[in-house]
C-alpha cells in the first residue's frame, strides 16, 4: 500500500517555496530524454549532450545509470526478477551495461550496491561484470562481497572491494570517480536490522551524487552525519520513494540534503500517475523514475 500524502496548505505552500530552488536544473523532455528501451539501439538518436553534464538513465526499481565526462558510474542496477513489485532491468539491458554498449552511454568503471536485497542486487550479474571488465571496481556492503565471492570460484581481482560496515567511511578512487560509504541502517530494522546497507556520496567529474539504498529518516543521521551533510553539497539525491512521503519530509531534506535535483526512486512499476503528479505536486522539478531506459541530464551550474 502507497502511505497517502498527508500535508496542511501553509505547508504546501512553504514546499513550494523551499524546493523552487531545484525545479530549474534539470532538463528533461526534448530530444534528451529517451523513453524507449535502451535494447533498441537503432531506433534513437540521441542529442548531442554537453560533456560535462551529468547524464543519467533509470535501469529499475534504485539503479540509476551515471556518466559525465566519460566516467561512468551503476548504483544498484544490476539485478534480476524478484517480486512483480519491484522493476528490474532485463537481461539484453544487462548484457549491455556489463559489455559496456549501453546506448549513448561508455563502459562502466565503478558498480556499487547498497545492500544485497534482491531488488538491488545480483551476485550472477556482479561475477559477469568483473569477469568481463578485469579493471572495472565492485563495491558493497561486506554481505555483497560475500554473496559475489560465493558465485564463482574464479579468482575476481583487486575490483571486488567491500565497503566496512563499522560506521567509519569508507572512501575509493576510481577514473574521476571519489565514492564515500557508510554504514547507513535498512528501513524496518525490526525486519531487517540483519542487512547491511550503504549510504554514498560521490562525485563524479564534479557533480556530487548522494544514493542512500533503503533507509528512512530514523536511520540516517548517523550516515549523513559521517559523510558531512548536511554541509557537503548534493547536486543529485536519489532517494526511495517513502522518504518523500510523510509530512515533516520536505523540512528534512532541504535540512539534511538540500539537493539541486531529487529522483524518487523505487516506485513500484504501477504507481499511479496521479501519485506522481502528487510527489511533483510537493517537489516541483523531482523526477520519479518509473519507466526503464529512461533519461535525463543535469547540467548543474
Ligand atoms: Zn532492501
């Protein structure tokens, strides 16, 4: 069940005014945002993207695809079917972001999950990306580690690197790409307190991604905290889409984040166009991702 929108007028209105700030930066419709499959690599020409901008593709359920200057970054997108609620990426898509042919997109140098749940993470795709990209990095949590080793009893390289999961941060260096992780708690720790989950911050030939997995506000002080949030600046947060839900939410994220561009994230593959109109209705310029292969670019300042 979707937690309905709860929120007074005066608040509405303070939203309004607070989130203007993000409603600019990005650049979505026209000739750069590509709804249709990246499989279909004949049938789309896309427009010519400033190299600097930070161009972004929605690969299900929390992965999103990044790429700015040639770097090329995949959070949590790298997964298969779970349950009919959570949209996965299929294998032709796969194939190409572990081959390196996603298109308008160059080969990957970083992939991360937040934690090994089966809407974020496959330890068969994460074996096929190291084995076929020997100077790629993998990283998660030391339960992602574990699950990739325990998929092949090849040798996998110096890429496999687990992030600790003692509350320090953690911090790695690969082409342009400076990734921080920590220990961030999964949402419902009565549930799952037994997972590990990650919280990044990264930045990618200048643009600064947060990606915080499945969490809620209960749990990320101690995370954002340890990353310097809310001092750091974010230009691209992608959050799960409950964070954005209850009333005090707006408040908490210009305080914690003020990001200049929100992406809601795991919307189950049926969730309401009047849902989102809603969430654009509280966010103005939030992109909800919910169509696979979808596109945009974030041009910062
Ligand atoms: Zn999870």
């Amino acid at each position: 069940m979707i937690p309905p929108i709860k929120i007074s007028l005066a608040k509405f209105f303070l939203l309004l005014l607070t989130s203007s700030l993000w409603s600019c930066r990005l650049h979505t419709g026209g000739e750069a945002k590509v709804t249709s499959p990246a499989i279909d690599a004949t049938s789309t020409a896309l427009a010519p993207v400033s190299e600097k901008a930070l161009r972004m593709s929605y690969i299900g359920n929390m992965g999103v695809l990044f790429e700015s200057d040639t770097s090329t970054l995949l959070i949590d997108g790298l997964h298969e079917f779970y349950r009919p609620t959570y949209a996965f990426p299929d294998p032709a898509t796969v194939a190409q972001l572990i081959e390196g042919n996603y298109l308008g997109f160059s080969s990957l140098e970083a992939v991360l999950f937040t934690h090994p749940h089966r809407d974020h993470f496959s330890a068969t795709y994460s074996r096929d990306f190291l084995q076929q990209n020997p100077s790629g990095m993998l990283l998660g949590p030391p339960q992602v580690v574990e699950e990739v080793k325990a998929a092949t009893a090849e040798e996998l390289g110096v890429g496999l690197q687990a992030v600790g999961y003692d509350g320090g941060v953690a911090h790695f260096l690969q082409a342009q790409i400076s990734i921080k992780g920590v220990r961030c708690e999964h949402v419902n720790p009565n549930r799952h307190s037994a997972i590990q989950n990650i919280a990044y911050l990264i930045d990618l030939a200048g643009h600064s991604i947060l990606h915080i997995g499945d969490t809620n506000w209960e749990q990320v002080s101690p995370a954002f905290e340890a990353l310097g949030l809310p001092e750091k600046k974010v230009d691209v947060a992608v959050l799960p889409y409950w964070m954005l839900l209850s009333d005090d939410s707006a408040q908490l994220i210009k305080q914690w984040i003020a990001p200049r561009q929100l992406v809601a994230t795991h919307l189950p593959p049926d969730y309401r166009v009047a849902d989102q109109e809603a969430l654009r209705k509280r966010f103005p310029g939030v992109v909800p991702l919910v169509e696979i292969g979808e596109r945009f670019d974030y041009h910062g300042q």
